[in-house]
C-alpha cells in the first residue's frame, strides 16, 4: 500500500510537469517573426510585425508567453499515410521566418555554393536551439567555442535548429568553420525508408550561408564535416501544406447581439459588447501527440485583439486551478509581462482565474497603458479517484489585448457547449455496425476508415451491452453488442469516438482515423 501510494504521487507530479509544459500558446508571437516553441500568432496574422528587426527579444515575444512544446511528430506510419496527409497552416506558423516560397536552385548537390556571411551585418536576436530553447546571440556568441562547426537555419531575426516547412519551400542554412578548407555536406532524409546524400563543398574560415530546398516531405538531418570535425545536426520535418482555410469575417462592426460559432466538435458563443470594428476567423485544428487544440481569433488591428482557444486532451489531465494560474503568469513574467492584477473568477459557471499585466518599465515602445489579459478555466474538471487531485480534458483559453472592460465582457458571455450548430439527426446505415453521417452517404467506402473496439466496465472488465456509440459528440444509433463490442466507419480525420448509456459515464477519447483502415479503440466506463 504504501508503494501504491509513492507511486501515484510520482505519476501526478509527472502529470503536473507534463501539463506545464504542454499548454496551449492562446497569443503567440507573429506568424512572420514566429519563434522556436510557439503554436503561432491566434491573436492576428499581423501582431508583432511592429517588434521586428528590433534588438529588444523582450518586446518581440511580448505577446508568446504560453509555449507549447515544439512540435514533435511520430515518425512512423502505416502505409505511408502520415507522409501523404496536407498540414495546416497552424502547423507551421511557429517556423514561417525560416522559409519562402522560391529561392536559388541546387543543382548537382545538397545545399548551393557556400559563401561568406557577415555577420556584424545579419547577427540575429536569438537562437533556438532544437528542444525549442532560446539563447540571446550576445550569450551564445560569448559562451561557445569559437573552434567548434556549427550549422544553423537563418530567419528574419532569428536562428534555429529545427523547422517545420511545406514541401518544396527554401531555407537559408549558416555554417561557422573554424578553418578554411573542404567540407563534406550530409544529409539523411527519413520517411517509410531512410536515404542519404552526401557532397562535398569549399568552405570559408568563418561564417558562410547556403540554400537548402526542401524538396521532398520527410524528415530532413543535416549536418557537415570540416578538419574532421562534425558539425552539429539540424532537423526540417517537411509536410505536404493543405490549401489555406480562408478566413471568415463575422463582423465588420460589432452587434449587440452575441454570436455562436462552432470549433472543432464545440460550439463557443460570446458577446464582444463594443463599439469597435472587429473581425472573427476561424482557424484549423492543430493536432499534436497528446491533444488538439481548435483555435478562434478575434482581430480589430494589429494590437489589439483576443483569442479563444480550447485544447482537447486525449486523456484526463491533471486540472489543479492554482498549479495552471502559477504557469500562466510565471511564462508571462518569462516574456516581459509584470502582472499586476491576478484574479479568480466563474467563468462560463466554472472556476476560473483572469491574470493582467503590463511590459516591463523599458521594454521597448509599447505605450504606458498597454495590458494583456490571460484567463483559463476547465470545461470538464472533476475530482480524482487517484488522489486528491483534480483532473479534465477541455481546457479553455482566452487572451485578449481589448481594454479591461471589454475582456471581462468577453469573459462574462462565454460559454462552451459539445455539439454541432444546427446537426441533423444521424442517418442509419445498412450495416448495423456501421455509421455514416448524412454528408458522407454518398461517399465511397474504399475513402473512409473504421473504428472498432469494446466499451467495458473499468472495475470489473465486463463489456457494456446495448450503449450507443458517439462520434465526435454526436449519437450514432450503433448500439455495442451483448459484450460491449462496436465497429463505425468514419471520413478519415481525427475524431472524438465516446459512448452513451444509462447505467455508466464513458469519457471520449480522440482518435486518428485513416483511409481504408481499422483503428482500435476501447472505452472505460464508470458506473453512474
């Protein structure tokens, strides 16, 4: 017993570490000057743009206070699918400053000819290194070798180790050799097979810049050799991009009225209660490992704006209110934010809190009167049977840059709800143990993939007779058999695949479905 309990209270504590370092970024930094480690610009495409080329770090990320991790993908797959699916455009906003449509050809080899960089002309503000920790130039300048091979993607104010770019994109790469002399280039390209490449180029004594093209989806390492000496690696994850969502002005200038939108498989309403002109866009879904986040933004110019963004957790999380207030306003305080006012409040009838803060006194030229807002609050948290903890797996979050007033009325409309806008009722299929949604009947079967597994009692492992399946929060009409099994067919996408009945509570779970295949799935349910 007593082992039992060591051992969930180190589970916890990993929990808890984990969820710090997996939440959600609500603002980030701007698509254009986006960083290592942010989920990309949710406030405005534009925000930011005025901090770039400045020598301020402090200023430029002001607005990306809530990382989320550096993206990290499974390199693995089952007939290729995880290489031939489109990305969206959230999956690469954090790396848009290291890539560009066009750029020089590369004829005969890896990167084009070398030549020398000066760097009291280019030096960036900050280097990233691959787990998405950043160091000031100056820092790195003065604490690295000078003797060592370095190997670095230049952005427009930054440089890094890893990028995520669109297939057949250019990245501009700055290798430092210590000498002078001939270099031999790698570079091993991973997918389904793993292949390598390997040239030989002049290097200069010091500084020297290259094109790279990223002409192939996969995972790209590059790294070179000079006097014998290896340099570091640098990794580009290339994805095939999907078309670009375009964008969906609601408003033009704001109504009384509150509206309702829907993200992803919830439906968000809210009243800006404003006078000022604003605009609304819905963004893709940015899926990750553990979770996905479904991102709304709330744009009026290039300042001033709001996000609401809800991450659904794959599995339950731990949701201790005051653990997230603290990582909330410590990462605010990492990227030049003093709060000032730290504040619990019921938001959308949950619990809640609301942090606001100001730039640092010197922080570049944001004006005196400047406040950003961050609040949080969990959709679904409960008390856990493991300990006396919390645990959810919707987190709500909401930033803004509106006046203090109009964020409040933002917070004090809100309200999240599972469900479709206006869902019509499922249609039956023929296959008992099949369901299709009315927009797909027509679709054909070879282009759909199939979820099958068990809805069992997690006391005793006994299946659960005569529960209806829910895809993505909607009833489905299949009803599990006398052992609790059930098989759904489903277009190919990430889906929330959960279960209804009257003796038991059964917690979603997300699953990625592919083309023409069966994914595995069963469910706990807990007895009501």
């Amino acid at each position: 017993m007593k082992y039992s309990k060591i051992l969930i209270c180190m589970t916890v504590l990993v929990c808890l570490a984990f969820q710090a370092f997996a939440q959600s970024d609500p603002l980030g930094e701007s698509s254009a000057s986006g960083t290592m480690g942010s989920s990309g610009d949710y406030l405005s495409p534009n925000m930011g743009q005025m901090y770039r080329g400045t020598s301020d770090p402090g200023l430029a990320g002001m607005l990306q206070w809530l990382d989320t991790p550096v993206p990290n993908f499974p390199w693995y797959t089952t007939g290729g699918s995880f290489y031939s699916q489109p990305y969206s455009d959230i999956t690469f906003s954090p790396f848009t400053q290291y890539y560009v449509p066009s750029g020089t050809p590369v004829v005969g080899g890896i990167v084009s000819n070398p030549t020398k960089f000066d760097i009291t002309q280019r030096a960036p503000s900050t280097v990233y290194y691959g787990a998405g920790v950043g160091l000031p130039y100056s820092q790195y300048a003065s604490l690295v070798p000078s003797k060592t091979n370095d190997l670095w993607v230049q952005g427009a104010t930054n440089w890094t180790q890893y990028v995520v770019s669109p297939v057949g994109t250019w990245l501009q790469l700055i290798a430092y050799a210590p000498v002078e002399g001939p270099a031999g280039f790698y570079e091993t390209i991973q997918t389904d097979t793993t292949s390598s490449k390997y040239s030989t180029y002049q290097f200069n004594q010091g500084y020297n810049t290259m094109n790279f093209k990223a002409d192939q989806v996969g995972r790209h390492m590059l790294y070179f050799v000079v006097n014998s000496q290896p340099s570091n690696v640098v990794v580009v994850d290339v994805f095939a991009q999907a078309p670009s969502v375009s964008t969906k002005p609601v408003h033009t200038a704001a109504p009384a009225a509150p509206g309702t939108h829907q993200l992803g498989p919830y439906t968000v309403s809210f009243n800006m209660n404003t006078d000022m002109s604003y605009q609304i866009q819905i963004q893709d879904p940015a899926v990750y490992p553990f979770a996905t986040l479904y991102p709304l933004v709330i744009t009026t110019d290039n300042t001033t704006g709001a996000s609401i963004i809800l991450t659904q957790y794959n599995n339950l999380t731990p949701s201790i209110l005051g653990v997230n207030e603290e990582i909330a306003a410590l990462r605010m305080a990492l990227r030049g934010i003093n709060v000032t006012a730290p504040k619990e409040m019921v938001i959308d009838n949950m619990n809640g809190f609301l942090l606001s803060g100001m730039p640092f006194a010197g922080m570049g030229n944001a004006s005196p009167d400047f406040m950003v807002h961050q609040a949080q609050y969990w959709l679904d948290s409960k008390d856990c049977e493991c300990g006396p903890v919390s645990v959810g797996t919707v987190l709500v979050n909401i930033a803004s840059t509106y006046p203090q007033d109009v964020t409040e009325g933002l917070l004090s409309s809100i309200h999240v709800a599972s469900g479709q806008m206006a869902q019509m009722p499922p249609t039956q299929a023929q296959d008992q143990n099949v369901s299709i949604m009315p927009s797909q009947n027509n679709v054909p079967e070879e282009t759909l993939g199939f979820v099958e597994g068990r809805v069992y009692n997690q006391k005793n492992g006994v299946g659960v007779a005569s529960a209806e399946i829910t895809v993505d929060y909607n009833p489905t009409r299949i009803m599990t058999d006398a052992l609790g099994n059930y098989r759904v067919r489903v277009l190919p996408s990430q889906h929330s695949i959960g279960a209804q009945s009257s003796n038991y509570s059964v917690i979603p779970s997300s699953v990625m479905v592919y083309r023409n295949q069966t994914t595995k799935l069963d469910l706990k349910a807990v007895s009501r």
